[in-house]
C-alpha cells in the first residue's frame, strides 16, 4: 500500500512538473517574442530621434554658426538636449574648433563643455552646410563647421531590462498559481482515483466478499467510474460464487470419477485374468481332445495285441500251434507295437509342449530359451484348434536365437496373434496361411506374425489394440486379446507392436523385442490401453 501511495504522489509530481514546464515553455517563447519585438520597436524609435535630432540640427545650427552668434547656438543646443538618450551635444567652427556644447552627467543634470572631452555612448558626426541667398544665383553651399551627438543606449536596455524582469515574475506568478491549481485539482481528481485504486488492491488481495462497494456519491463522470467497479466488483462475486459451486461439484464428480476408474480398473484387471484363464482353458480342453486320438489308438491296439497273445497262448497249451499263427501273430504284435509307439509318442510329445507352455503360463517365471524351438512348441500346442480350419503355420527361424524373457508372456502373445488370425482373418471354409517370421538385429529381435487373409478395415487400424472393440460381439469375441498384447510387448517385454494392412491382402503384426528384457519392465502384463483396437 506505501509504495502504491508513493507511486501516486510520483504521479501528481510529474503531472505538476510536467504542466509547469508547458507553460513556462510557452510564456517564454512568448516573452522572447515580446523582447524581440519591444527591442525592434525600441531601436527603431531610438534610429527615429536620432535623425530628427541631426537634421534639426543641421538645419537650425548653421546660421547661428555663420553669424557666429555663440547665444542662439547655445539655446539650439539646450532644446535639442531635453530627451534623456542624448548624452551630448559639440559644435564645431570650421575655423576655430569646439564653438559651444553641452553634456549630461550621471545624474542627469545639464553643463556647457569648454573644452573638448572624451565622452561616453554612441557619437554621430554631422557635416553643418550654409547656404544663404546666394545659392540661388548658383553659388556653393559653405560647409561652416560640424555637430557631433553622443546617444546613449541605457535606456533601452533598462526598459528590455524591465520588461524581462516584468515577464519573469509574470511566469513566476502564473506557475505559482497553477501548481496551486493543480495541486488543488489533482487532489480532487486523484482522491476517488485513490478510493477505487484501493478497492482494486484489495479486489486483488482479498476474498470479494470481505471487499466493500465504493460509495456512489459522485455525480461526475468519475462516480461513472465508481459505479462501474462496483457493478464489475458485484459481478465477479457472483462469478466467484459460480466458480467455487462448479468446483466443489468438479471435486465432487473427480471424487466419483476416480472410484469409477478404480471400479473400471479392477473389472479391466478381472476380464483380463480371465480371458487369459480362457485361452489357457482353451489349451487344456483342445489338447485332452487331441491327446485322445493317439491314446485311443494305442489302447486299441494294446487290446488287439492282447487277443492275439491269448490266442496265441492257447494254440501253444493245446499243442496246436502251427507256423501260419505264430507268423499272423508276429505281424499283429509288430503293427500293434508300432501304433502303440507313434501314438504314444505322439501323446507325449502333445503332454509335454501343453506341459512347458502351461506351467510358462501359469509361473511366469523368467528364463534363457532357444527361440524357434518354443515357438514350434507353441504352435504345437495350438493344432487342436488349428486343425478344424484350413489354414497353414509356417516358422521361419533361425535355430541360433536365444531369448532372454519370460516364455509364458510370449506363448501368450503368439497364441493371441495365432488366433485372432484363425477367428478374424479367415472364413470358416476359407484356406490360409499363418507365417511367423524372426530376425535377429544385433540386441533386438524383430518377430512377424503375417496372414493373407482379409485384412483389417481402415476405420479399425488405428484402434487394433484398444480393449473391448471388436468384429464379433455376441459371437465370442471380447476385445481383449491385442490389448493384452499390447500392454505385454511394451510392458513385460519393453518393446513394441505395430500392425499393417491392406483389404483383402491380411495384416501383419511387427514385433520388436530386446534380446534381454529390462528388469525395470513391469512382469503383469496388463494395465495401460493404447489408441488401437481389436479386428
């Protein structure tokens, strides 16, 4: 507040300062003008006596001088010395020299001059010229002597001199009565100025409600003024008033908001558990039914190579055996035993990739893996599935790759791509095929997961791997399986996933994995979405 008073009073000094430097300005341009002009007017009088003086002269002194009469020379001389700028008057004889003259001293005060003297001011010497009535016969005037005046000019000075001195006080005076007037007037102005430069300050500074309305007593255009920061200063109440509703319901409605995202975090966090659980449901239900196959086989064939044992056995109790049964028994052990070794091979090799990728699945432990061999494994353990459709897996790997991760998230990824291919990208009678492609690039490993099948709508491209969007609601389809992917590659593994597609020509998924996946990198899997979305 003291420096806002102190800025104030800064203000009427330099609006003081400011008019009286104007006005002083213009009385001296106007006093120098009226000196200019006083002293033109002052010399050109001064120019004017002179020669009235030297031609009165001139016209009255020769006679007197031709007849020598030294008393009418003497009274001339005493008229012409009236006014106060003449300093002196010599007349001059041509023959004799100084004939009479007179002088004024510093007082003022008149003396005759008997001998030629040094005198004070300006002289000015006139020629004194007879002529009698003989000039008009044609004879030449007779020069008798000359005139010499002295002209003082002190007394235009003291009158420039006065009338400086008359113009400064005059611009002393009217200064003096302006600062008066502006002293007077700024205070009138700036009193209410300092009213609603207060109000603003505390407007500013303090709660509107503990801001008093300014009194509306003026009638001038600055209680126009007052009466508008009032209206401004009732209006912002009422739009504070506003604000602090709308924010205690924008509190209120972030309250809420963030129980619903918590209540959307957990039921996200709860579809995504289980539509993992699924897929490994899925696995487990499509492998006991492709493990029942070869176990059926063999378990047939074992019963086949039962009877013919027990045939077999009778024939050698009875003594009747004979070579034919023991060869047709031979043949039948041997067909027997070779299914009951492919087949059970087979259901072996079935049990122990759904075995490794299970427990991948379930542990998500981390562990050093060859690449191609668990990719093989994986799409093993996808047959069941795949095998009801006409479609083709391919792997193109290089058996040198080792990965560094966690084998259960990426069995996870490829088993989402594999079947979001098979349920998305084909008819049901429609044949295609599936390549999985990988390159090693120095500590990244670039993975392709590529179908030709109809590829993915330009309005879905850019929303793959949103969650919950999807082509086939209410026909099975969640939504969740690219984003679960998504939120693997960039989280667990510290990679990423981009997907490409033309119409009619499949999509293909490009993968880019470090060869060691970060420690820092969260082991979930689940959590953030992207700007994508599920075909």
């Amino acid at each position: 507040m003291a420096a806002m008073m102190a800025t104030t009073m800064r203000t009427q000094v330099r609006l003081t300062l400011l008019f009286v430097v104007i006005v002083t300005l213009v009385l001296g341009i106007s006093g120098s003008y009226t000196q200019y002009t006083l002293s033109r007017d002052l010399e050109a009088d001064s120019a004017r006596l002179r020669t009235g003086v030297l031609t009165r002269l001139q016209t009255s002194l020769p006679s007197a001088l031709w007849d020598l009469d030294k008393s009418k020379v003497d009274s001339i001389v005493a008229a012409e010395m009236l006014p106060p700028e003449l300093i002196a008057i010599r007349v001059y004889d041509a023959s004799v020299g100084l004939f009479a003259g007179e002088m004024r001293d510093a007082s003022g005060a008149l003396h005759p001059l008997l001998i030629d003297l040094a005198i004070a001011g300006t002289p000015i010497e006139a020629p004194l010229v007879f002529r009698d009535a003989m000039a008009s016969s044609g004879a030449r005037p007779v020069i008798v002597g000359k005139v010499i005046v002295n002209f003082s000019g002190e007394q235009i000075d003291a009158a420039l001199r006065s009338e400086v001195r008359r113009k400064v006080m005059e611009v002393l005076l009217l200064d003096i009565i302006l600062v008066a007037a502006l002293a007077l007037s700024l205070r009138i102005i700036f009193r209410p100025l300092r009213q609603l430069r207060d109000g603003l300050f505390d407007l500013a500074t303090r709660g509107s409600d503990e801001v008093e309305e300014l009194p509306e007593t003026r009638r001038d255009e600055l209680g126009d003024v007052i009466r508008g920061f009032n209206a401004v200063q009732r209006k912002l109440k009422s739009i504070i008033f506003r604000t602090r509703e709308a924010e205690d319901a924008a509190r209120r409605s972030q309250h809420e908001m963030a129980q619903a995202m918590d209540e959307l975090r957990l039921a996200q966090e709860s579809l995504l558990q289980s539509e993992r659980l699924a897929a490994l449901g899925s696995l487990v239900a499509g492998v006991a039914h492709e493990i029942n196959t070869p176990v059926g086989i063999a378990l047939t064939s074992a019963s086949v190579l039962k009877e013919a044992t027990e045939d077999i056995s009778a024939a050698v109790a009875g003594g009747t055996v004979r070579k034919t049964d023991i060869v047709r028994y031979l043949e039948t052990a041997s067909e027997s035993a070779r299914l009951i070794m492919n087949n059970a091979y087979r259901a072996a090799h079935l049990i122990h990739s759904f075995k490794q990728i299970a427990a991948d699945q379930v542990s998500e432990a981390r562990r050093l893996f060859e690449l191609r061999d668990y990719i093989g494994e994986v799409v093993a353990s996808l047959q069941p599935t795949v095998k009801k459709t006409r479609i083709a897996i391919t792997i193109d790997c290089p058996s040198d790759i080792m990965f560094d991760s966690y084998p259960g998230a990426l069995a996870q990824v490829l088993t989402n791509l594999v079947l979001n291919c098979v349920e998305h990208a084909f008819d049901a009678d429609t044949a295609g095929t599936i390549h999985i492609g990988v390159r090693c690039d120095q500590d990244w490993i670039d993975m392709q997961v590529r179908d030709n099948g109809r590829g993915i709508a330009p309005d879905l491209i850019d929303r793959v791997f949103d969650p919950f969007v999807t082509t086939r609601r209410g026909q099975g389809g969640t939504g969740l399986g690219l984003n679960i992917v998504f939120n693997l590659i960039a989280k667990q593994f510290g990679g990423t996933i981009t997907v490409h597609s033309t119409v009619g020509q499949g999509a293909t998924f490009v993968l880019r994995l470090p060869r060691v996946t970060p420690l820092s990198e969260g082991k979930d899997g689940q959590g953030d979405e992207h700007d994508n979305t599920a075909r």
